[in-house]
C-alpha cells in the first residue's frame, strides 16, 4: 500500500517536472512557431528575446524590493517583459529582418550576429554572473494538496502562465480580424496586398509579437530558474525542434509537440543520466523528422 | 581529351581564377612562412584547418544551396580520430605505469576504466586511423544525407536538424566521458609514429603539408566545379525541379556534395589534432558550426580563394582583438555577421570581383546617408 | 499511318487531396507520333494530369502504362530517363548558366554523380548541343546567358532542353503563352518537326495554336475527361462550350 | 563594525598612496640609471625569461569572457592585486612584476593557444591561471614542453602532479574525506546522494566519496546522478532524490547551473532544515547570483570562507573590497589565486633566481604565514598542505564557519 502511493506520488510529480519544462518550451515555440511557422523567418536570437525578458523581471524585481511593492511587482513584470522584448523585436525587424525576407538562410545567419551583440550587451550591463529575481512570498515554496507530493508554486504559476497565453495566442491568431490578416499575409502576400492589408505593418507587428511572448516565457523562466547572458541561447535549438517537429504552421502542432518533448526528456532524465536523456531525446526527434519531414501535424496541400 | 579539357579551362574567368590560386599558393608556401616565426605560422596552420570547412562549404551551401550548420561534426569526428590515434600511441604502457591500469588513455583510468574499449582497438593501427578520417564522417554524411536529401528535406529544415545532430554529438561526447575525454576532449598527444609533433620541424613540416593539402582541396573543388558536376549544382540552386526533370536524382547530387564537404572537413579536423595537439568538443558543437558557415560567408560563399582569406581573416581578427579589445569582439564579430550578409551577400570576394558594384555601394549608402539626414536638417523651414 | 501503337495508356486514374478529386477516373490514351492537346477552363486538372504522368504528385488510383512500364511505382528521374520530358508552365531554365550549358546540363549521359564528375565534353556533344540549337533558333545565343533571353527565348530552350534527351513522350505546358503571334508560328513549326518521330501532349488555350498542330483534342472539365476527338468536333460540341461558358 | 572597515579602507588608500609615491620616485630613479636593488640579470636569469634589471614579466590567463567569466573574474582580481601588493612592497629580487593579460574566452584551445604564447613569445617567468580542469588538461602539454610554471588555484579532482604546476586550491582527497567525516559524526549520517555536473572534477571526487562512504564510513550511496554544465531544470533530479531519502546529499554542481538547482529545491520544499546537504562546489561567488534565501542552512566544505576571522584575512578582504568594491565577494578559488604570486615571491627569493628549474626545486616546503585561510606550506608534491573547513550557509550571503580538520594533501602521482 506504501508502496504503490510512493510510486503514485513520484509518477505525479514527475508528470508535474514535465509540464513545467513544457510550460517554459511552449512558451519559447510560440513566438517561434508565430515567427517562423507564419513568416518563414529564422531568428537565431530568440532565445535571447527570452533573455531580454527575463533580466527585465529581475530589473523589477529589484526596484519592487526596495520600493516594497514585491507582492505585486511579478504581474507587472511581466507586462514589462512584453513590452520591452516587443520593442525590441519590433526594431530589429524594421532595421534588420524586412529586408532579408527573400533570404530565409540569411536571415539565420544575420539573426546570429544579432543573438551575439545581444549577449555581449547583457553581459556588460547585467555581468557575466547567473542573476534571479528576488520572488514574492506567495511564489516561493510548495502547494502540497497531499502528503508526499509538492507542487512548487512557482510551477504552477508558469503553467497557468502558459494557458492563458496560448489560449490568447489561439484568439488572435484565429478569432481576431488581425490573426486572419497574418494568415493572409504568409499565404499569399501580393493578394494580401491586393485587398488592402498592410502587409508591411503585419510583418513587424507579427516578428515583435512572437519576440514579446519570448520576452514572457524568459519572465516565466526565471522564476523556476535563474538568467545569465547566454540562458537564451541553451534554448534555442530545443526551441527550433520542438517548432519544426509540431509543423511549423501549427498551432495545436506545436504544443502537442513541446508536450511530448518535454515529457519524454523529463521523464527519460528520471530513468538515466542528464545527458543520456537529453541524447535519447533529441536522436529520436530527429529520427521521426527525417521519416516525417513536414512535422506531426500539417496538412497536405495541392501545390 | 588534355587538350581539350585544358581549354575549357582556360576562359578568361578561369585565368583570373588561376592567378588567385598561384596567390593563395604564394601566401601560403613562401609568404607566410618567411614572414611570421613558427608560433605564428602554427596558428595560421590551425585557420587553415577551419579553411577545409569553408571550402567545403562553398561546394555545399555557395553552390549546391544546402546550408549545413554540422560541419563542426565531421570536423570534429576527422579530428576525434587522429587523436585516438595519437591518444593511443601516447598511452604506451611504459609512459603509463602509474596507472591503474597501465596500457588504457589517461582520462579512462581516471573514470575507472579497465580495458580499452572496443571501438578503441582498430585506432592502434595507423592506415587504420586514415581510413577511418576519411570515411568515417563521409559516411556519416552519406546517412544524414540519404535520410534528408531522399525525401527532399532541404533549406531552413536541413540547416536545423543538421544544428540539431550536432548538439547530440557535442552532448555525447561530453556525457561519456570514460570513453571520450568528456568535455575536456583528448589532450596531451605527443608523438604520430615516433614522430613528435611538438618540435618546431615538425610543425613546419605539418604545415606545409597542410598548407598543400588544402590547395590540393581547392584544384580539386575548382575541378569539381568545373565538370558537369559543377554546372548541375548551379543549375538545381536554381530550379531543381527541372533538373530532377531531366533525370537527374537530384537526391544523390546533394548527398556527394555534401559528403564531399563532409570529407574536407574532416581532413580539416585531423590535420587540427596534428597541429594542435588535441581535440575537444568544443570544436563540434552548434557554435564553431556556425561560425564556420560565417568564415565562408565573409570570404564569399561563391569563391572557393574566399573562403580561406575568410578563414584566415576572421580568425587573426579573433585572435588579435581578443587580445586587445576582449569585450570589443563579440561586438565586432556580430556586426560583421549582419554587414556581410546585408551588404555583401558574396563577401569579400564580391567586393574584388565587382569593384563597380562595390563603388555603387559605397556611393548609395553616402547618398541615403545624405537623403536621410537631410530633410531632418530642413524639416523646420519646410511645413 | 497503318497500325497505330499505343504509346501512354491512361486507365481510371484518379487522385485526390483531402477530398477533393483534381484527377477523377481519367483515361487516355497516345499513340505512337501523334500530338494531343488538352484543353479545358481554369481548374479542369490539366496541369495535375501532367504531374501525374512524370511523378511530380502520386496517383490516389489508377495506371499509368507507359511502353507498358507502370509509371507510377518510378521516381521522378527514372520516368524521365525512361523517356518522358515535361515543360513546365512557367519557363524553367538556368538563368545563371548560357544557353549551350543549359543544353549541355540536360544531355542524357553522365547522370549519376559520379558520372557527372567525370562527364567529358565529347565531340558528339558539342555536335548534339549545335543541332539542338539550330533546332529551336537559338545558335546565334548559344554563348548568352539564359536568363538574358526574351520569354520566347526562353520557351524553346526549355523545349531544346527536353529535345536533346530525345524523349518518345514529350509534354509541354502552355508552351505558347506570353509569345508574339510570329513566335506562335515559329512555335508551332517546331513542334510539328520534332513531333515527326515521338508523341505530345499540349496543354493549351490558344485555339488557333490547338487548331495548328493538334492530332486529337481532349477536353477536361472538373478532372474528368469531357470529350475526346478532332479540333472540328470539339469545337462544334454542346457540353464543351457549355463547359467554357458556364461555370 | 562598518566604520571601523571604512576606517580600515580609508588606512589602506592611504598606504597605497604612500606606497604609490614610493614606486613613481622608484621609476624615476630607475629611469636616471640608477642601478637595480637586485643581483643582476645575468645572475637569476639564465633561460632567456623576460627578465630585465627592473621588472620581471609574469601572465595572468583566465577567461575574461565567455561562460567561465563569471567564475574567473574572481582569480584575475585576486592575483593582480597580490601582484600590486608585492610590487608595492618592492617587487622580487628588486625587479618590479609587469603582468601580459591574456583571455582564454572560456575556450579550452584558446588556453592552450593563449599559453604557447605567453612561454614562447613572452617568455613570462611565471603564468597565474586556469579554472577549469578543462582549461589546465589544455595547457599541460604546453607548459611541461616549454618548461613553464603555472600557479593553478582551482579546487579539482586531483590524480595529477606535473613539476611545471603549483597547485594552489585543494585536490579532491583533501576537500571530500573530512567533510564527510564530519557530516557523519555529526549527523549521524547513513546515506548519501550524489549530484554533480558531468564532468571529470565532480565524478572523480564522487567516485572518491563513495569509495569513503561504503569502505570507511560503511554507510550507502543511495544514487549518483550527472547532469550537463548549463543544466537548468534538476526537477526530475530532485525527485530521484525525494524517493531516496538520503540523510545528506553531496551536490557538485558547477557553475551557473547552481542558481537554478538551489531555487529548485528551495521551490520542492528541500530546505536546510529539513534536509541536509552538503557541497564542494558551491563559494560566495556562487551564493551571490543563488541568493542567500535557498542555501540556507546547507553546508559547504572548503578551505576558505570570506568571513574567516583571522588578522591575514581580514586585511586582504579590506584590500580586496577597497580595490574592487564594497560588494563584491571573496570565493575559495579567489583566495588561493591570491596566494599564486605570494608563493611564487617566495619560491624565487629562496632560490634566488627567476629560472623555473630552480623556483620549481625550491617550492617544497615554502611556508607562508601571512596566508588569508591561515598558514600554507607546499608539498613536495606540489600541493598544499591546508586546512578544511565546513560552513554553514546564513541568509546575508556569508558562511559561518562551523568546523575544521587538518589535512594535508594526498601525493596521487
């Protein structure tokens, strides 16, 4: 009886590792999925969007402590790390990306260039040091509904997070006049152009949106871990993976997607060793890939 | 058919490409040799390893339209094993008495290690250990490529995935570190047959047969671009369906140009161990891939001279302002990334083969300059 | 004429995408040296029809007997090799390569990679890649580069292309469209030379074009096959003109 | 407390500035041709070092940049300014010490690049630096063909011993077999979890700390486990552990990863008291990013801490602080790169000469006194004999120290 409640209880919290590592991946995949699945732009420096997120929190984090307002800060920091990650994607857009959209390779490489002034940036501003927000009291430790298992707040935080931003991103994209004016755009730009939609003006609000939800997922990040300037780019080909691996243009694609790789890498990292786990892992998601190189879910088309 | 064949290659594009080359070799054989003393030219012979890569990649990404971001793989798999090979000779069980188990690499005695692995004990053998680089990573290619290529995975995908294997291997190879030297890679090889590599002769030695390798690598890149073969990766860069519609397996013409350029890299990758002295996965990893693909990209992704001024270029920068300005050069390094791809979409090679069109682009960017700058100057007489 | 062989035998060959039918149970067939145009309103399965045959879209069902090889198990360069061309809609030739070593790209030898490694430029190529040349008007050009030519131009190097594998079944899509009317006859002169010792398939809109060159006319309306017959019959036909008129 | 340390501050800008004076009419006498205090060049340079009748050259090579920045930084500081001080107090054998920067960029072949150029170009007496045992495997090979010296200050995983490297942190032996007596003694501890970052420092001392645990201490190694440098999700890890309920988990964790892995526990309700863990890797540098909230209570086991309260540390934390600021922090490593140069002075003042034959014959038995952890002494086997000391960690970021052992390092050969 003891037994099989320990069991019960490791297979729950395993479950629950798991779709705290699939919360913080969908998170990244959605602006990325946003990014390239509807623009067919490679952005190397989306991790480093997250990033930009991130220090922004820790940047609140440390005025709410010494204004005393650090019950409240995260909420606003997280409006910040949109925000700012949103500006940011929307410059880089207008000065870099618009004019690489004939050159989907270039832009791979542009985008690096970009990811490593970025981290050079943070690490003259921010140091080279691991940095974390100081979190409100109610994020910190554990909601334990039965003995034996803890779910960390912070955890829980993160995946209500991602519930309510995909289910935000699912609105826009296909319940609001301006999600059906992207979809127009990436399916046909001169006919979009034809009807009257700005095409110009949806390509860099739709780059900055997918980098501002990057800008969430680094809020989100570092709340269960922490922020040091290369923390963007330890995601970026997980990220890249989990996108492609979805389908690129797809929505549900992508978060089936984030929630089979993190399951299977949470759950993989239990049974062996951290590297093991991580090979395990990425060897088969390539494997499928190369059977199936349209992704999980998409759908065939009369070209 | 000499004669003929001599012909085709002499048109006048050929000539100038002659003359570049006769440079290059100049440069490399007599140049820098007299020019820099041996700690200098031992680095320069380690760019030169980074040129194979480029060179490689002028074939697969310049002309064949496959933009690989694993070169570091096959690099680094030539490289892994030579230094098995050295790793091996090194660990005789004379110098390794003091081990636990004498006989075994260094770092397996440190992991408890018994006995040499298997996949270890062909790697005693030298012609063995040569087979071994040359086929060893234009096998792999060939798999990848046979998996990717059949079913038409190009682009964007290939250059993921590819990024993504070699994750895998950087991450492998670290996590087995019994078996592999773990993060810390192979180290301290001394001797190829008795030889030591260490010696001032035997880096001069090794750099010149690295030096004539690569210029053997660049006739027979210039060969390969010349013959049907050539014309055929020009041709599907533009439309591959025709191509695939004149009966070509267009599958199997991406599959040898990227095995061949998984070939020069990893002789590239081996003669690195030699000069070296180790191997580490640092050198297989996502970011020397990538960086790789950027030397080809200042060099000129279509110009096969480029792409070693590329590699020689962006190194000494990287090594010079490394020294001098430390925080300036990751700057200066992205900046170059994103001016070359914006600017100079054939690198540097672009800019000596177009001089018009170079001028054309100094001329407009100061006239946009001047356009951007002036009505903010006249904006308050004006409305 | 005495008897006539069957050179390509379309049976029920049907495929569709997420339901709905683009090719429906068509069937067709091509003898041996005759020219057959396809005609049909926007839409009809025209060009998907010639996807099928050279393996660029898979078949749901149906045969596709070529010599009476099945064509639909082969891969898209065996079909080729196996003596099919295919012209494609919009002129698709090398625009960075000149218009001999368009030509000489497309020579049926050295195909494998290593066999295109070691190609060599045999007289008998240089003669071949001359005759092609002077066959579609373009010996004056052969040193240009190909994306210098006029569309016209470019039409007949794509054809040349196609010639100098010597195809039995030659198929060009709208091979016409964007040409002066004197690069129409010039056209439709070519095609009926080098229609004298294989078969073609046209796909066309140009009546006058059709009227020029084609054997037998089919007529598809909605992936299926409408009619079938002589340019005079087709034209005099209720269902086509309904077909075009109506919707 | 706090003006007493201003107070302190203000004396040491004070005497830096005498001292400063000192050196600008030092220079200047040297710059009229006034003859070196020392034995002349000829005499205690016989191998063509850069040695001239004032100065001597040494090179400092840790990364700069890079991941491994973080961490190193904290060595650059500590030896330059050991070098500032010495050069203040009269440099060695009269000759001032100039240092040649160079960056390793976290890159383990820049090192050994780096290296081969500070030997053979500049032919520096002496080099400071490395971190990572990555980073010293590189070098090795360069330093014992070009007959260097290099002072070494990273606690490591031991199994090694070159005549050319002065050790100056702990080897693994040194740093495991007391903290573990201690934790079992004091603890009553019988099982143990290992964690550590995958690579070869963390898995030998672990394969040492077992060997301990199961034939000494006859206690039980209830799992080991490995996770990648740069990890930062340790969730299925920390239930691993949960299910195991070991008395003490042994963490090796290195790097940034250590931020995410303490919030980690922290968020899974492992705290210090209720649980007991006990770490090798974890330093105020580390502590600084984790912030002092997680670590609470848990314990680490080295040879120095910064608040050690003896007159040699307080002066060099006062020192420290006033050159690089009131906040930054004083790690282990930090503090035996300080030592490098010291011992170095030492080693070449008792052979009186900056050839490395014979500062390297010399080095046995050098004793320093005015160490920051208290008294050293090299072993003959190039390590040091040192002291360990246990700390528990308080919320402002400091350890207090808890308990000590003497130990002196183990010869692996």
């Amino acid at each position: 009886m003891a037994e099989t409640s320990t069991l019960f209880t490791t297979l729950l919290m395993q479950g629950f590792a798991g779709m705290s590592l699939f919360s913080v991946l969908l998170l990244m995949a959605l602006g990325l999925a946003i990014i390239f699945g509807q623009m067919g732009v490679i952005n190397m420096a989306h991790g480093e969007f997250m990033t930009i997120g991130a220090y922004t929190t820790y940047i609140m984090s440390t005025f709410a402590e010494a204004h005393g307002f650090i019950n409240q800060y995260f909420i606003l920091a997280l409006i910040a790390a949109f925000a700012i990650a949103f500006a940011a994607g929307y410059l880089l857009e207008y000065l870099l990306i618009r004019r690489l959209y004939k050159r989907p390779l270039d832009t791979l490489l542009a985008t690096w260039g970009v990811s490593l002034v970025m981290q050079q940036a943070f690490r003259e501003i921010f140091g080279a040091r691991e940095v974390s927000p100081a979190l409100p009291e109610w994020l910190t430790g554990s909601y334990q509904p039965a003995p034996g298992i803890d779910l960390p707040v912070s955890g829980l935080m993160v995946l209500v997070l991602m519930l309510v931003v995909t289910f935000g991103v699912w609105l826009m994209m296909y319940r609001s006049r301006w999600g059906i004016r992207v979809r127009a755009t990436t399916q046909n730009r001169v006919i979009a152009d034809a009807v009257g939609i700005n095409t110009k003006r949806v390509d860099r609000i739709t780059f900055a949106l997918g980098c501002g939800l990057a800008g969430i997922a680094g809020a989100a990040f570092t709340t269960i871990a922490s922020t040091g300037p290369t923390t963007g780019s330890l995601f970026i080909v997980d990220t890249f993976l989990v996108v492609v691996f979805g389908g690129a243009a797809s929505l549900f694609g992508t978060i089936a997607s984030a929630f089979t790789i993190a399951q299977a890498q949470s759950g993989l990292e239990f049974l062996m060793t951290g590297s093991m786990a991580k090979v395990i892992t990425l060897v088969s998601v390539v494997l499928i890939l190369m059977m199936r190189p349209e992704g999980l879910f998409s759908v065939k088309v009369r070209k | 058919m000499p004669k003929k064949l001599l012909s085709h290659w002499i048109t006048a594009k050929n000539r100038s490409d002659l003359i570049n080359l006769a440079l290059l070799a100049l440069l490399l054989l007599v140049v820098l040799p007299l020019a820099l003393d041996i700690f200098r030219l031992n680095l320069v012979g380690k760019y030169l390893t980074f040129a194979f890569v480029a060179v490689g990649l002028v074939l697969c990404w310049g002309y064949g339209g496959i933009l690989s971001l694993g070169q570091g793989i096959f690099f680094g798999l030539g490289g892994y094993c030579m230094a098995m090979f050295l790793k091996l000779e090194a660990s005789d069980p004379v110098s390794t008495a003091i081990q636990s188990t004498p006989g075994i690499p260094d770092f397996m005695d440190w992991n408890q290690i018994k006995a040499l692995p298997w996949f270890w004990e062909p790697f005693h053998s030298f012609s063995f250990t040569l087979i071994a680089v040359l086929i060893l990573p234009t096998l792999f290619a060939y798999l990848i490529g046979v998996a990717m290529f059949k079913r038409r995975v190009g682009g964007v995908y290939f250059a993921i995935i590819t990024q993504a294997i070699a994750l895998i291997l950087t991450v492998l190879i670290v996590g087995q570190q019994g078996l592999t030297g773990g993060i810390n890679g192979i180290t301290d090889l001394k001797t190829l047959l008795g030889w030591d590599i260490r010696t001032n002769s035997a880096r001069y030695i090794l750099y010149y047969i690295n030096a004539a390798l690569l210029l053997g690598g660049i006739v027979f890149s210039r060969w390969l671009l010349s013959s049907k073969l050539g014309l055929l990766l020009v041709a599907l860069r533009d439309k591959e369906e025709r191509v695939r519609f004149s009966g070509y397996d267009v599958a199997n013409l991406k599959i040898f140009t990227f095995c061949v350029a998984a070939l020069f890299s990893a002789v590239g990758g081996a003669m690195f161990t030699l000069q070296v002295g180790f191997m580490s996965p640092s050198f297989v990893g996502i970011v020397p891939s990538i960086e790789m693909v950027i030397f080809t990209a200042v060099g000129g992704r279509l110009s096969l001279i480029g792409a070693v001024y590329g590699a020689l270029l962006v190194n000494f920068g990287k090594s010079y302002f490394s020294e001098t300005f430390a925080d300036l050069w990751l700057y200066l390094m992205g900046a170059l990334f994103i001016g070359v791809v914006l600017f100079l979409p054939n690198g540097l090679a672009g800019l000596f083969r177009e001089p018009r069109q170079t001028w054309l682009l100094i001329k407009h960017t100061a006239l946009m300059l001047v356009a951007k700058l002036r009505p903010a100057r006249l904006r308050p007489e004006g409305k | 004429m005495l008897k006539k062989e069957i050179l390509l035998a379309i049976e029920d060959l049907t495929v569709s995408f997420d339901g709905f039918r683009a090719v429906d149970a068509v069937n067709l067939y091509v003898d041996k040296g005759e020219v057959r145009v396809i005609i049909g309103p926007n839409g009809a399965g025209k060009t998907t029809l010639l996807d099928l045959i050279c393996g660029k879209t898979h078949a749901s069902s149906g045969t596709i007997k070529f010599k009476n090889i099945e064509l639909r198990d082969l891969d898209e360069h065996h079909i080729v090799r196996a003596g099919v061309g295919r012209k494609f809609q919009t002129p698709s030739i090398y625009e960075d390569l000149t218009v001999y070593q368009n030509l000489e790209v497309s020579f049926p030898r050295g195909r494998s990679a290593f066999g295109s490694l070691f190609f060599k430029r045999t007289q008998d190529v240089v003669d071949r890649v001359q005759e092609i040349a002077a066959e579609i008007l373009l010996t004056e050009q052969l040193h240009q580069l190909a994306g210098l030519l006029s569309h016209g131009q470019k039409q007949w190097l794509e054809i040349g292309m196609l010639l100098i594998q010597n195809p039995e079944l030659l198929m060009l899509d709208e091979p016409v469209a964007g040409m002066s009317v004197r690069e129409r006859q010039q056209t439709a002169e070519l095609l009926k030379r080098i229609s004298a010792n294989r078969s073609v398939i046209v796909i066309e809109h140009d009546m006058e074009f059709v009227r020029a060159i084609a054997h037998r006319v089919t007529v598809l309306h909605q992936g299926r096959v409408l009619m079938e017959g002589s340019m005079d019959a087709v034209q005099a036909d209720e269902r086509v003109i309904e077909a075009y008129l109506g919707h | 407390m706090s003006t007493e340390s201003q107070h302190r501050t203000r004396h040491t800008r004070i005497s830096i500035f005498i001292i400063a004076s000192f050196l600008c009419i030092g220079s200047l006498l040297t710059f009229a041709r006034v003859e070196a205090a020392g034995p002349p060049t000829a005499q205690v340079n016989t191998t063509g070092l850069a040695v001239t009748d004032t100065t001597v050259t040494v090179g400092d090579l840790h990364s700069a940049t890079g991941t491994m920045a973080i961490s190193e930084i904290g060595s650059i500081q500590a030896e330059l300014l050991a070098i500032d001080q010495i050069n203040a107090a009269g440099g060695i054998l009269g000759r001032k010490i100039e240092v040649i920067k160079e960056d390793g960029a976290s890159d383990w072949p820049n090192f050994a690049e780096k290296a081969r150029k500070l030997l053979v170009k500049d032919k520096v007496a002496a080099v400071f630096g490395c971190w990572t045992s990555a980073s010293r495997k590189a070098v090795l090979p360069v330093f014992e063909k070009e007959n260097g010296l290099l002072y070494y200050p990273t606690f490591y995983e031991g199994l090694e011993q070159s005549k050319n490297v002065i050790y100056t942190g702990q080897e693994a032996t040194q740093q495991i077999i007391a903290g573990l007596d201690w934790v079992t003694k004091t603890k009553g501890a019988k099982t143990f979890f290992l964690i550590g970052s995958d690579y070869i420092w963390p898995r030998t001392s672990n394969k040492i700390a077992r060997k301990h645990i199961e034939n000494v201490l006859h206690g039980k190694v209830v799992g080991e486990e490995y996770y990648p440098l740069g990890t930062t999700n340790f969730r299925s890890l920390i239930n691993k552990a949960k299910l195991a309920k070991p008395d003490v988990i042994y963490s090796i964790v290195v790097g940034g990863s250590n931020v995410s892995w303490f919030k980690q526990l922290k968020a899974a309700d492992i705290t210090g008291d209720k649980w007991t863990l006990l770490t090798i890797s974890t330093t105020e540098d580390e502590v600084k990013g984790i912030g002092g909230e997680s670590v609470l209570n848990f314990y680490s086991a080295m040879k120095y801490f910064q608040t050690l309260k003896n007159p040699n540390n307080e002066k060099f934390v006062a020192a420290f602080k006033a050159k690089y600021g009131a906040d930054s922090v004083i790690g282990d490593v930090t503090q035996a790169a300080y030592l490098g140069p010291w011992l170095w002075k030492a080693a070449v003042e008792k052979a009186g000469s900056f050839d490395v034959d014979k500062v390297v014959a010399a080095s046995p038995g050098i004793e320093l006194s005015s160490a920051p952890e208290g008294y050293v002494k090299v072993h003959a086997n190039h390590h040091l004999w040192s002291k360990l000391r246990i700390g528990r960690w308080r919320r402002r970021c400091c350890c207090e120290i808890y308990r000590y052992h003497r130990r002196r390092s183990v010869n692996h050969g």
